[in-house]
C-alpha cells in the first residue's frame, strides 16, 4: 500500500499552495460561492466542510477500500448529510453563531460538495488512515483559509463590515455580496497563489542553473513529454516528420505566440 | 475588398479609429455638461492608463500606448457614465476592463468580451443606483431620462420642439451617448474604414427598430417608438463602439449579421424585461459568448455544403461514365 505523505508538514505544502484544492483544483466551488457572503458565514462553511472532509477521509481509508466505487460515493454522500444535520442541529440548538438565514439553506450544499468525493476517491482509499487524515487536514485547512479570505474580502468590500462589525469604508460594492464577486475574487487569489509558485520553483531553478558550469548546460538534453513522443515509423511522407518535429521543438523552447 | 484590408490592419490603427469616432462624443459630453464630463474623461484616461501599465508590469509584457486600447476603453466607459457620478465609480469600471478582461487575455485584440462593456457592466451591478441616475451634472433640461419614462410605459410623443432635442443629445442620459446625429457620422466613418464590421450594427439597429415597432413600449404614436428606443440610453453608442470590437466580431461574413440581429434582440428583450434600464452592455457580453458558437455552426455549414456539393457532383460524373 501506497504510504502518501511522509510528513504533516509535506501535506500542508501541497494542501495549502501547491495543490490548494479550491484555486488550483477547482475542486468544491458551489459551497465557496454559495456561502461565503459575510466572514460568519466563511467561518461556519468552512468548519463545517473540514469537519465533513476528515470524518470521510478517515472512514473511506478505515473501510471502504474493498468497497465498489459506485457504493462509495453513496457513502460519502451519506456521511456529508449527517455533517450537514449535526451542523444544522448546532446552528438551531446553540444561537452562539450569528449567520444568515441564506445560509441555513445552503448548508446542505456541503454535503454534496466535489472536494470531499474527490478527496475520499482520489487519495484515502489508496492510502492508509494516517496519511489520509493528514491529507483531508492539508485539503481542509488550505480550502477553509481560501473560503475565510474570500468571506472576508467580500464582506469587506460588499457590505462595508466585518463578522457584523461596520467598518467605516469610503464606499462598498453590491456586486460583490453576488456569486459573480466571488468568482472574481476567486480568479484574483487564484493568481496570486500561482505567481507565489511559479516565483518560488523560479528561484531554486536559476540558483542551480547558476551553479552547473557551461559544459553541462550544452549537454543538456530535454526529456521527450509522453504526448510529444514521435516514431519515424508512424509518419508516411517526410513533410508531416518535420512539421511535428519543428512544432515539438517550438513547444520546447517555449516559441510561437508572444 | 474590405474584409482584405481589414487584416492588414494593425492594433493602432483600429483603435485609432475608435478614437477619432470618439473624439466627437466627447467634445459633446464636454459641450452639455462641462468640468463634470472632463472630471470623469480625465479619470477614466487615466486609470485605463495606469492599470494597463502596472498590469503590463505585472505579466512582463512591453506596454505599447501606440495600439490605443486602453484609452479607446477608457473613453466609451466615460461616455456610458453619467455626468454627475462619483469618480470612484468610473475607476472601478475601467479598473475591471483592463485588469479582468484585457490584461489577462492578452490584449485588445484577445479578449473573448468587450472590455468595455464588461467594465460597464461591473459598476452597473455593483453601484446600480449610481449608474443609473442621470439626474445630476445637467439641472435645467427633463426630468428623468427616455430610458425610464420607456421603462415606465409613458405617453411619449415626438414634436418639433423635442425632436431636435433627442437628435442632439440634449436628453437625460448617458454623457456621451446620445447624440444620434454623432453616431450617424460614425457610421459613415465605419462604412468607409470598415465594412464589414459596419453589418453586425446593421443588423443590431434593425433588430431593434423592428422590436420597437412590433412591441412599442410608449403609450403615444407607436411610430415613435423606434425613434425614442435609438435615442434613449447607450444603444447607438454600443452598436457603433461594442458591437463592432474587432476582437469579438465573429469572423464570416453572414455570422457578423446573425451576430448583431441577436445582440439587438438580447437588448430589447432585456430592456423590456430586464431590472436594468440600460442592458445593451449585458446583451453585448451574452453575445460575445455565443460569438465563437456562430463560427462553428458556420464552419460546419459550409463543410457540410461543400461535402454535399462534392457527392452530387461524383455521383453526376458517375452517372455520364
């Protein structure tokens, strides 16, 4: 069996940047748009789907590995309506969280999130419980920062408040208490992670590229990618060769459009 | 042909046409409502400039001012304003067009929408009241704005003395946009630079005046309808300025037509449905999606005829043998 994450701290790396589930996966939206008008909000949603997530993962690695993938996912639905209930039996029975109605009825939409099927599908049933728990923490805690930065944001600039609290801001903007501020608040984050990825693999890159005398930098010769991969034998004329052999070369040097 | 001379354009030049069409819009705006309307210019100018500039920064790309995009964004959000707006709000819209829409996608001539019209769009969502609200900047003219006495099913009748009035542009509305008898011109202008661009606005402002007549939305003479439809809002404005973007226009011929007959109809029907009173930005982003859908139906269409065409005339050939 595949062991997954050697460290927490490994798991967090990729949980939390490199993998983030919401802005590099795209995984789990409808409860980040749904729910995340005000920084309450935020912060139930989010607790709720860390919650949902681990309690899966854990069950699904536990158990579930010998079970078919068709009865899996009922599984995972069904343990995602018992967070949804324990959530809802929380919100009416203790009034210590201030959310809105809206939000009541969206609560259910954690229970059929993307993220927690994924999760469960993709890594828990192929590794065992310890790795697992550290990957729904990974998973969860980088989706719930999202969703809290993203709640916060929005009530910051859509309502003027935070958690309830009126701010006094020059002006708000109404567009982003809607789904579509969510979205754009999204695309901004979701570039800024990548740019904090691509400069962090930048600089190890260019300090070894520093370091490596020329001779070896001449000899470098660039893996062939899987679908890049041409045979001679698969060309019948000698212009189709080239064609694919001069758009291959372009690929690699990264040429073409500007 | 015109099609062929349009490819040799460059960036510049294209939107070195939008700007010398918008040059009369402006003097206008500046003619009606003063220091109000070059408050707003000046700050839409320079917010499109500078967003483009740090965005430029940003993504490590040469910034070029020559290929005019940014300003050409710019000034049609400033003509879409009202006079009397916060300035803040001309910000945000034109800081959405070019951080969200033209920065990312690669430039003017890539964007999948309108930046425009996207960053209109924006501040008509977001400052809905503000937008909107035309009566500020000018005290002395109407009441309210043709789009509301429309949206209110009003008895509107055209007279001599008011004719004059909403052919001028000197109405309740956006700054820059309601001067009919400026877009006419412009209209020349395109037919002389641009004719192929120039069908998607025929069709758009057929669409429209043809809705108008069958569902007149003014209690009065319902030939007036078309009149008072052209005249109120953004509508001419958008027909000469956003449905014509290069970036979007589908690219055959017969789809710039289609293009632009549902772009007008999307527009009427949303006016007359819609929460806006102003949509056509709105109808103008829904058909730029269905933009690239066109050019594959025609794609298709064509191959599918042409294959036809191909088996006829084997099967003829076959025939005589």
């Amino acid at each position: 069996m595949n062991s997954g994450h050697k460290s927490l701290g490994s798991a967090f790396a990729r949980g939390i940047f490199l993998n983030n589930p919401i802005l590099i996966q795209c995984a789990g939206l409808c409860p980040v748009i749904a729910g995340t008008a005000t920084l309450n909000d935020a912060l139930f949603i989010s607790g709720e789907l860390l919650v949902n997530l681990l309690i899966t993962c854990i069950i699904a690695s536990a158990l579930l590995k010998k079970v078919p993938r068709f009865i899996r996912v009922v599984i995972y639905l069904v343990f995602g309506s018992a967070v949804s209930c324990g959530a809802l039996y929380v919100l009416s029975r203790f009034n210590f969280v201030n959310v809105g109605l809206d939000l009541k009825i969206l609560i259910p939409v954690v229970a059929v999130n993307s993220l927690t099927a994924v999760r469960a599908e993709t890594y828990a049933v192929k590794h065992t419980v310890k790795s697992s728990v550290y990957d729904a923490l990974a998973a969860g805690v980088g989706a719930s920062l999202v969703i809290i930065a993203v709640g916060a944001l929005r009530e910051i600039i859509g309502s003027g408040s935070i958690a309830g609290i009126q701010l006094n801001t020059a002006f708000t903007m109404d567009g982003m208490s809607l789904p579509f501020g969510c979205l754009i608040t999204l695309g901004f984050l979701a570039a800024i992670l990548k740019m904090m990825i691509v400069s962090s693999q930048r600089q190890p890159r260019e300090k070894s590229n520093e370091e490596q005398p020329t001779e070896i930098e001449l000899s470098f010769e660039p893996e062939l990618p899987e679908e890049a991969d041409i045979g001679i034998e698969d060309y019948d004329d000698i212009e189709t060769l080239l064609a694919s052999t001069d758009e291959f070369l372009r690929s690699l040097t990264g040429g073409g459009r500007q | 042909m015109a099609g062929d001379k349009e490819a040799r354009y460059t960036t510049g030049q294209i939107f070195g046409d939008y700007l010398l069409m918008l040059i009369f819009p402006v003097i206008l705006s500046v003619w009606y409502y003063s220091t109000a309307a070059l408050s707003v210019i000046a700050v839409c100018l320079v917010t499109s400039f500078v967003c483009d500039f740090i965005g430029s920064i940003i993504i490590c790309k040469q910034y070029y001012l020559a290929d005019f995009s940014s300003i050409c964004t710019g000034l049609m959000i400033a003509m879409m304003m009202p006079a009397g707006i916060k300035l803040y709000v001309p910000v945000m819209a034109c800081g959405f067009a070019v951080l969200v829409l033209k920065i990312p996608f690669g430039g003017g001539m890539r964007t999948p929408f309108v930046p425009a019209a996207a960053g209109f769009a924006f501040a008509a969502i977001c400052f809905k009241n503000m937008v909107f609200d035309y009566t500020v900047g000018r005290e002395y003219m109407t009441t309210v704005s043709l789009g509301s006495l429309l949206s209110n099913g009003s008895a509107l009748r055209i007279t001599g003395l008011n004719v004059l009035d909403i052919l001028t542009g000197n109405i309740y509305g956006p700054m820059g946009s309601g001067c009919i008898l400026v877009f006419i011109g412009c209209i020349i202008f395109l037919f002389i630079r641009r004719r192929s661009a120039l069908l998607s606005t025929l069709g758009f402002i057929v669409s429209c005046v043809v809705f108008a007549l069958i569902f007149p939305r003014s209690n009065g003479y319902s030939a007036a309808s078309p009149v008072l439809e052209l005249s109120a809002g953004s509508l001419m404005f958008a027909s000469v300025f956003l449905v014509t973007d290069y970036a979007t226009l589908p690219t055959h011929t017969p789809n710039k037509i289609v293009y632009g007959v549902f772009c007008g109809i999307i527009t009427m029907t949303m006016r007359y449905m819609g929460a806006f009173e102003e949509p056509v930005c709105f109808a103008v982003l829904l058909s730029n999606a269905f933009s690239p859908l066109l050019n594959i139906v025609t794609d298709r269409f064509i191959s599918f005829v042409s294959k036809g065409k191909k088996g006829e005339e084997v099967t003829a050939d076959e025939q005589r043998a």
